[in-house]
C-alpha cells in the first residue's frame, strides 16, 4: 500500500534517505518561500469526476464531503508537518488517481512539497528500495545540466507557468543507490510532474521579452543574475510535485563507462582501471565478478604487459603460460579463434590447462575471455571475467558484453599508443643526439617523408639526410691531468693488498685440509705478486681478476660449509673484499668517486651555461664523458629556423669558451679538498675558422663532419688531443 510518511514511522527512514540525498542538489538556502498546498488536486478532482458514477464518482463524493468539512485542506502550509497532522486521512485518497494502489509495488514515486527536502507520501515500491539497512541514496551531477542549481531551475518553472515561455524547465535529477560494503551500484533518473504546482506573485511581475530571455539563458550558471529579474518579493510557489524515478541503471552505465573508455589513457591510471572494471559488473548485473584487463600482442610477447603499463589481470603472474605449448587454454582459444570464449563449469571440464587449474584453486567456477583489438583488428589486450559461482555466464551475457567490446577496444589500444609516445619522446630526450636546435629540421625530414608515404613517391624508402652547411665548429675538451697513471696506481695497489692478503688465507687453509688444489692457487698467487712487483699493464688486471673471483672464491666458499675450522678466517677475507665484486676494491672506488665529481661539476656547469648561451643564438651543442668532458658546438645560418646569423654571436661564443676555463678551474679548486684522491684538470680549446658542412649519421644516431674535404678538422682534433 502507499503510505503518508509521517503517519507511518515504518516509511521515515526511506523519506529521510531520500531527504538526506536531496540535500546535494542545493536546496538549503533556497531564497523563494514555498508553501505545501492540496489545492490544486482537490480542485481537479471536483471538477473532472462531479458526473462521474464508478468508483472514480464514489471517490469524488468523500473529498467532496471532506472538503466541505475540511476547508482548510485547500490552504497552504509551510511544511509537511502541519498538512499530514491536519489531513493524512484524506491524502492517500486524493493521491490514488496519481498513485494507484494496484501498481505501488512497482512503482518508484513520491510526493512533495515545492522545493522540499523530505517527500510527504511514498510509494510501497520506492520503500522497498530503500528498506535496506546499509542503502545509501546519493544526488549525482554527471553532467553539466545536472549542476543547474535549484535557484535557477526555479526560475525556469516561472518562466514556463507564469510567463508561458515553453522551456524545458522540467530537468531529470539523477540519483545513484548503492549499498554499503558491496560494489552494487544502481542509477535512478527522477522526472517530475509540475501539475499542481502553482507560481503566485506579490505585486507586479517584471517583464521579460526575448533580448533579457536570451541574456538569462547564457547565464545558467549564475543564480545572482537570475535572482535580479525574478525577485524572491515578488514570486513564490504553491502546491506540490510527483516524481517518478526510473531504474537507468544500463543507460548510465553505458554513458559512464563511454566517457571513461574515450577519455585518453583510461587504462593507464589504476584508480579509473578499478572504477571502469565495477562499472562493468554493474553493466552486466554481475557483482561477485572478477574483471580483468591486460595488453597483449598475438602471437605473444612476455613483456608486452610491463611494457604497456596495463597490466591487470586476473591470472596474476601466469600470463607466460597463456600462449606456450603446454596445450590450448580458453585464452589462447580466444585470440586464435577472434571472438569471446565461455567455460560455464571449471570443475566439469575433462581437461584443465594449468592456467585454468590456477584459476579453480583460486574459486573461481566460470570464466569468460574476450579479445581486444586495435583499428586492424589484431589481437591487442584481453579482457577476462571470472565468477566464484558455475554457470553465470550465459549466451545472453555473452551478447551483452559483446556490444561494449568496441568502447575497450578503442581504450586499450589508445592506452597503449599513449604509452608508446612517451616511450618515444623518454628516447628523444634521454637517449638521442638530436638537439633541441635543430629538432624542426628533423621535423620537416619526418613531414616530407610521410608527404611522400601520402603520394605514392618512387622514393618513399629513401628518407632526406639531415644536413647543415656552413656551420662553425667551437670544441673544447677538460681533461685530467695524468688520469691513466692514476687510475693504474690505484689498481695495482688494490690487486697488491688482495693478493697478500689471500696468500695469508690460502696458507691457513692449506694447514687444516693438505689440499695439492690450495698449494697451486697459492703458487699462482706468489707469481702475480711478483709481476706486479716488476710491471703493470691492463692485461694484468683482468688475469688477477679472474684468479681472485672465479678460481679462488668458488673454493673458498665450498671449504667453508665443509671444514668449521675454516669458517671464521675464510668469513673475515670476505668481509674485507667488495661484496658484489668479490675483490678489494677501495682505491679504485676512490679513483671512480672522484673522477666523477669533477666530472659531475663540469657537466653540471656546462649544462647551466648551455641555458644561457642559446639566448645569445640557437646552435646545436653536445658534449661527451671520458677522463674529463668534452665538448662541440656547432653555430650558423642553417641551424637556425627563423632569424638570422652574424660573425659577432661566434665571437661571443668564442669568449665564453675563454670564461668557462677560469670558471671551472675555479670550480675544481674549491672540490679537489673534498676529493679521496687529489686530480687537476687541463684545457682545450680549438678555434678553427672554417665554416664546415655536417651531416647526421643514421646508422651512429649523431652529427658528424661532412665530406673529406672537411675531415681535416677531426684529423687536426685528434692530433692536438694526442699531444
């Protein structure tokens, strides 16, 4: 049965969540006084049923009779309270032709007072609905009509009841129900029926023509300019409203998950993956569903899944077992047939890949696998879904997952040309010589190429050398001083105090076991020492090296789980020698350590400046680690994509160059107190007065100097830097 709300404390509950909900459309602070008024129904229910003689003329007369008994029922009360403590008896009455008894359970509806939070009345269907103890009823502004705020909407229906200007004034609020604990989600759009709501005036109404109708509609979003035409002293409402709410929940989904799907890399941020995986059980009515999403290329490729970012599957880390030959799966069976495959039962099957086992132990009973495609209809991602109970998925099911297929298809493949980009641009900014400088020359190469892509060229393979002619050359190197010696010294000092150091082990380990191995190693030992003792070259390093780690340690450490007596003096050796490397390595960690700083310094400095010097005039600039920095800048007309090029901006160029020495001599002075081991630094600069023409190099990914006509600059180079 329909109830009146405040003669049933079993209705309260679901008139205060749906209170609570309106709440969110901004209805506190509503500035039009509005009163609840039976009027207007009373009104028409004496006026269409006075001749009728069925039931509808047996209900006529009781209202007739209570009003007549009653007048105040035709009056206006300012809130709920007064009209149902005054009246409930005749209210269900007059509501029943609105409202009939035999549809309340199947009708979700409820009665209003104008621009009330709680409803009056209440069918039985939209109590059921929210009965639940753990039911949360929320207003939603998806989109930008339902921001509208109810200020503005008000002035809407004046517009349409006192003016006579047919707007769409009746706008649908959207409400969302879900259930606490659970992912169950279900929308509900309201419409309202505004029969018997009446807008009453206070004195003159402004008048509206179309120029100030016009300049309000442009300003939906702003109550104030609204409020100054339709003043809360001049209008106000009377009556009540009916709403109807509507289940939509597939629509909204659909739309919900068709705004998420198209946005861009939707599958890439791991909050809207979870969000468009629940909107796709509440789609398919499924909420104990497993959904699961990943990249995929078929045939497959292992790392395709990290190398995309889209990564959620349900068969978590068995995703290289999908496609080996270890016998056919229902994800394999997908992509090879291109369509989506069901197992109703897991448990039920004469055979299970381990894939499917691992999926059982994991509870699941049923499985639904779709493939993915891109715009060529390859094989790109795989969406699975996975049920705990057996047989859920049905054809049906199938057919409905199918239409949606093409919104994750889109999704997944823009997800992973999003990822593919930013791995494109990673590779131009870390990992590639080409300059920002001269990047729109490489730019115009690339639009010429797919120019001739376009046309069908002859030469569509050959793509245009990216050339610059007539550009200066500005090189300048940093070297340490010495850096070979240095790093040798500290070599043979750490291969040295190794090897003594072993001797005294290998000794100790020779008394307890009498092992002919030991006494060979301990030879070998004594004869390194004794070369180092006379000279020293590379080759020495690597020979001792592979005595020390691959000859003596694999020794070591199988005595020592074999004898105990031997445990302590084989752990102490160890402790001293560098854990991943297996030798001593401390004076060539302290060589490494302060060749990199000064490095480090340098190139921090140089970086810095490379900042300030493409202000005085873009040119392309490089530079390259070795004992030292080196580096080559190349400045002219042809670099440049606008703007011109003048002898003065090499000169200045040419200075810095002078500057940057004293600068970081400077810089290394004030770092050599920190270094373990004390370097100093050297300085090249060569000026070669020559323009020269360079040329990028496809196969080495760099520019170097064109023609041998011009080689004599990097003949030259090389010969002052061997001196």
């Amino acid at each position: 049965m329909t109830s009146v709300i405040h003669v049933n404390p079993s209705l309260r509950k679901a008139a205060e969540i749906l209170g609570d909900a309106r709440k969110g459309m901004g209805l506190d602070g509503f500035p039009f006084e509005s009163k609840l008024s039976m009027e207007p129904l009373v009104s028409k229910w004496l006026f269409d049923f006075k001749d009728r003689e069925d039931q509808l003329g047996e209900l006529y007369r009781q209202i007739k009779k209570y009003t007549e008994e009653h007048e105040s029922i035709l009056g206006a009360y300012p809130d709920v309270t007064s009209l149902v403590r005054d009246h409930h008896p005749i209210i269900h009455l007059l509501l029943s032709s609105v409202f009939p008894v035999s549809l309340s359970e199947n009708i979700y509806g409820y009665a209003s007072g104008p621009f009330m939070m709680e409803p009056f009345y209440i069918t039985r269907g939209l109590q059921n609905l929210l009965a639940d103890a753990t039911v949360e009823l929320q207003y939603e502004q998806f989109t930008e009509i339902d921001k509208i705020s109810y200020t503005v909407r008000a002035c809407l229906i004046i517009l349409e009841k006192y003016y006579n200007i047919p707007l769409d004034q009746v706008l649908p609020i959207l409400f969302s129900l879900r259930y606490e604990g659970t992912s169950m989600e279900r929308y509900y759009k309201t419409t309202s029926m505004l029969d018997f709501l009446e807008v009453k005036t206070r004195g003159p109404a402004p008048v509206i023509d179309y120029k100030k109708l016009d300049y309000l509609l442009r300003h939906l979003n702003q109550s104030e300019v609204w409020l100054e035409t339709f003043s809360p002293d001049v209008f106000y409402f009377e009556g009540f409203y009916l709403a109807f709410m509507n289940d939509v929940t597939e629509v909204e989904t659909l739309s919900r998950l068709r705004k998420l799907l198209l946005s861009s890399d939707s599958f890439l941020d791991f909050n809207t993956a979870k969000i468009v995986a629940n909107l796709t059980r509440v789609y398919l009515s499924m909420l104990d569903v497993e959904v699961g999403i990943f990249a995929v290329d078929y045939p497959f490729e292992k790392s395709l899944e990290h190398r995309y970012n889209l990564h959620y599957p349900i068969v978590d880390n068995h995703l290289e077992y999908l496609f080996t030959d270890t016998g056919e799966n229902i994800y394999a069976r997908a992509c090879r047939e291109n369509r989506i495959q069901l197992i109703a039962n897991l448990e039920h099957e004469d055979y299970l890949h381990p894939v499917e086992l691992h999926l059982l132990r994991k509870g699941f009973k049923s499985l639904m696998v779709a493939p993915l495609h891109d715009h060529e209809k390859k094989v790109v991602g795989i969406m699975e879904l996975a049920a705990p109970e057996p047989y859920v998925f049905t054809h049906v099911k199938r057919l409905k997952l199918n239409e949606i297929l093409p919104l994750y298809d889109v999704s997944v493949e823009d997800s992973r040309n999003a990822v593919d980009n930013r791995i494109q641009n990673i590779i131009q900014e870390q990992f590639t010589n080409i300059h920002p400088s001269v990047l729109w020359r490489f730019s115009e190469v690339a639009f010429n190429y797919l120019n001739r892509q376009g046309n069908n060229s002859d030469d569509v393979r050959l793509i245009e050398p990216v050339q610059f002619r007539n550009v200066y050359p500005i090189y300048g190197q940093i070297d340490i001083n010495s850096s070979t010696s240095i790093r040798n010294n500290a070599v043979k000092q750490d291969l040295v105090k190794n090897l003594y150091l072993i001797s005294e082990v290998l000794e100790k380990v020779y008394a307890v076991t009498g092992f002919h191995l030991i006494k060979k190693l301990s030879f070998e030992v004594t004869n390194a020492i004794n070369s180092l003792r006379v000279d020293f070259d590379i080759n020495q390093e690597t020979s001792v090296n592979n005595l020390l780690v691959q000859e003596i340690n694999p020794v070591l450490k199988d005595l020592r789980n074999n004898y105990p007596k031997l445990i302590e003096t084989i752990n102490n050796y160890f402790l001293e020698v560098d854990s991943e490397m297996g030798i001593i390595y401390e004076a060539r960690k302290d060589y490494e350590c302060s060749l990199n700083k000064i490095n480090n310094t340098i190139s921090h400095y140089l970086e810095i400046e490379e900042v300030k010097n493409q202000k005085i005039i873009p040119h392309y600039f490089e530079k390259h680690k070795t004992d030292g920095i080196e580096y080559t800048m190349y400045v002219g007309q042809s670099i440049l994509q606008k703007d011109s090029f003048n002898m003065h901006q090499l000169y200045n160029l040419r200075i810095w160059q002078l500057y940057s020495m004293v600068e970081i001599n400077r810089q290394i002075a004030k770092i050599r107190i920190e270094l373990p081991i004390d370097m100093t630094v050297s300085f090249l600069i060569l000026v070669f007065n020559d323009p020269l023409d360079i040329s990028f190099r496809m196969e080495e990914k760099r520019f170097d100097v064109d023609t041998s006509y011009f080689a004599r600059y990097e003949i030259l180079k090389k010969r002052i830097d061997k001196a």
